[in-house]
C-alpha cells in the first residue's frame, strides 16, 4: 500500500486552543501511534485558533480503511471526547510529499 497523508487544519472555539492540543497529545496521539499511524508534525496559529497536523499511514489496509478501525475502536470510544466540543470547522487534505 502506499504511503497516504493527510495535512489537518481544526478551526477550535475561541479559548479552547490550549486544551484541545493537551487532548490531542495526551489522548489522540496515543492511540494512532498504537495503530501503526504516523504523526508528522503538529502547529498552532494562535492568531486563527488553529490546530494544524500532518498524519500519514502506511499499511496493509488503505488510510480510510485505517481511519475507520481508528474511530471504531474501544480505545477512542473510552476517550470520551467529542471534536464538536472542540472544533468549530476542520479540513483535511491528502497531501504529497516533494521534499
């Protein structure tokens, strides 16, 4: 399978930044390191309230394929996190790497 990424770029209400990115590391990142994803990088624009990151999977099973066993899982289930809570708007876009 080929290598996929995906640039991410959440939009978080307004004084939530802080506590999402804490969420994220502590909850998030965990679990998809656990499913064989790869984090690229993480950024905030505080100025926006913007979280970007890179995730990159590659594997037996396609990125979607991944992603679904990902949100289907106990694991993030148990999270008892809700994105809505956090997130005002996200955009994710399969990005090529050239350098």
């Amino acid at each position: 399978m080929p290598r996929t990424t995906q640039l991410r770029t959440y939009t978080v209400r307004n004084g939530l930044l802080d506590e999402w990115v804490e969420r994220w590391r502590n909850d998030i990142v965990p679990l998809r390191l656990d499913l064989g994803f790869e984090i690229g990088g993480a950024w905030i624009d505080r100025e926006r309230d913007q979280f970007v990151w890179l995730v990159s999977y590659e594997g037996p099973e396609t990125f979607e394929e991944r992603n679904a066993m990902y949100w289907a899982s106990p694991e993030r289930k148990a999270m008892d996190l809700d994105p809505d809570d956090y997130l005002v708007r996200t955009e994710d876009r399969t990005v090529e790497q050239r350098y």
